[in-house]
C-alpha cells in the first residue's frame, strides 16, 4: 500500500485546493506502464470514496494525453528570446545563498533543469527572480503556482480542457521530498476560474500573493 496526495477544487470559503491522502495499492517498477498501473489503482480508490470525481492525472506517465501536455516538463511558453517551459522556468529562476538565477537553465530541457543543481553547494535557498521579478519563499509553492496559473492560462486550447476536471493527482510526487507539485497548481487554476476570479488574480501579482497568503492559513498544511 501507499499513501500519495489528491488535489481537489474548492469552490468554498478560502481554501481554494482540499488536499487528501489517497490509499492505495502500489505497483513497484520505474517502468512507464508500472507507473500507469499506480495511477489507475490510486484513481480507483479516490472513486471509491468520491465517485462523483472527475479525476485527471497531470505528469508525463498519465494515461490522458491531456495530463501528458500539462506536465510542467511540457507545458511550454515563450519569454523574450526564450522557449521555456513550467519547468525550465521555475529551476532557472532559483537563487541560493551562493549564487543564482540561473539563466542558461532556460535553454536546457526540462530534464536537464531538473538535474542541474544535483550535487552543488550553493546553500540555502532564498528566494527566486524571474527577469528581474522578485518572488518569496513564503507562502510555499507561491512562485511555481503563479508559473503554472500563467503559462497554463497562455494555452487555450489546455486551459478549457483543464476544466472538465475536479481531482488531479501527480504519480511522482512525494510531499516528504518536495514542496511544489503540477496537480495542485492545476487544482488551483480551476478553483478561480470557477469562482470567476482568475482573470483578476493573473492582472495583479499582489492581488494574487494576498489570496494565497490567506488561502495559507485555512488550508491543511500538507508539507510538515
């Protein structure tokens, strides 16, 4: 058995994604199709319990070619002479006590993003600036989610496909290892568009930073 995060849209007071422990039967293997059958096992047992939910698995091992583009590893977007994606863009835009951004990250692939600060000292992490905008650490996942809302919001096409869906999930991720996570952000892009504020929220970084400071305070911290 295992235990992985389900990402839901919340369209009640200000928690904006309900966050649920899923149990599930683990089918071990780094085989794509072992990953697939993890998928499906954990998307039958959040049926089980919600079968009301229309469930979207957003990595590149999901079984919905949807879920594949809206991968931060594919979801992409331009920015001045940059092909960037989620990814590139959020690993680029680091800056650790010794050093950083980290321009040429945005030329590399999202796998060799992903990679690059394996085994380098750089202390700890301070904050990140994204071309000169300066984002806080503080709430967490507060600068990936704002990548994620934009770049997504970009892509017409994904960004109404998106909302068909109430429940995402990310095979991949593990909370005990990581902070940001591609489902949750894409929780979070249905929950204002539904609530008919998204296009407010992207005009306005402050705007934006507020809600989710207090969105902080109400939702289940996770990550501890």
């Amino acid at each position: 058995m295992a235990f992985r995060p389900a990402f839901s849209v919340s369209l009640e007071s200000q928690v904006y994604v309900l966050i649920e422990d899923v149990d599930f039967q683990w089918v071990p293997g780094m085989a794509v199709s072992q990953k697939q059958k993890c998928i499906s096992s954990m998307h039958s047992a959040i049926l089980q319990v919600s079968p009301e939910s229309e469930i979207l698995e957003i990595s590149s091992k999901s079984l919905n070619p949807l879920g594949v583009a809206l991968s931060a590893f594919n979801l992409g977007f331009k920015h001045k002479q940059y092909a960037l994606t989620v990814e590139t863009a959020f690993q680029g835009s680091k800056c650790f006590e010794k050093g950083g951004p980290y321009r040429e990250i945005y030329g590399m692939t999202s796998r060799e993003a992903k990679k690059f600060f394996k085994e380098k000292d750089l202390g700890a992490l301070v904050r990140f600036s994204f071309f000169g905008e300066e984002w806080p650490l503080q709430p967490r996942t507060i600068f990936y989610d704002w990548l994620y809302l934009n770049v997504l919001h970009r892509n017409s096409d994904l960004s109404s496909e998106i909302l068909k869906f109430n429940t995402f999930t990310d095979i991949e991720f593990n909370p005990k290892k990581s902070l940001n996570c591609q489902a949750h952000a894409a929780a979070l892009y249905v929950s204002l568009c539904r609530r008919g504020i998204l296009e407010s929220v992207l005009a306005d970084k402050e705007h934006y930073k507020d809600l989710m400071a207090k969105s902080s305070k109400y939702e289940r911290d996770f990550f501890q």
